[in-house]
C-alpha cells in the first residue's frame, strides 16, 4: 500500500498548522485574534514583515471573520491560505510573461 499523495499530505499539513495553533486560549476549533496574529507572525512572517501598515493583519482577522465571532474557525482559515494561494499564483503566471 503506498503513501499519502502529495495533496493527501498537504491537506494534512494545512490541518497540523491550523491545529498548531488554535486551542492556546481556550477553544481548539478556532484562532482567536492572538491566536490569528502568532500564526501570521510565525509561519508567514515575511509576509507579515513586509506590511507597511501597522493595521492590516487586524482588518484581514476582520475581513476572514465572516461570521464575526472574534475567532477564525477552520472554513475562515482555509479563505486565508486559499487567498494567500491565488495571490501567489497570480504572482507566478505574472513573472512568466
């Protein structure tokens, strides 16, 4: 029998980081505002690093927060990295041409 696909391990990846982090203050199926920002800092710190505006990760913690909860759960988290994923595409079929 083989392995996890590429995807399959992926997906598993997305689940372990999500998990990570969650459940620090209290609930483990959702990032709380702390929880949201020790993430951005720490596993897309260059991205975090390169923001000009002070302000932008508590408007984009706003802006997933579609149910405005204060918490991001795991849908929420999933518009981030599938955003994050077609900016960099974007990105990557720019610099082709």
């Amino acid at each position: 029998m083989s392995g996890p696909t590429e995807t399959e391990r992926c997906i598993e990846s997305l689940i372990a980081i999500f998990q990570k982090y969650a459940g620090k203050d209290g609930n483990n199926a959702t990032l709380s505002k702390t929880e949201f920002l020790r993430f951005m800092n720490s596993e897309l710190a260059s991205f975090t690093k390169n923001q000009k505006d002070p302000g932008v990760l508590d408007r984009m913690m706003k802006k997933l927060d579609l149910n405005a909860d204060g918490q991001l759960s795991f849908q929420e988290f999933l518009n981030l990295i599938g955003g994050l994923a077609l900016a960099c595409h974007d990105s990557f079929l720019q610099s082709r041409h």
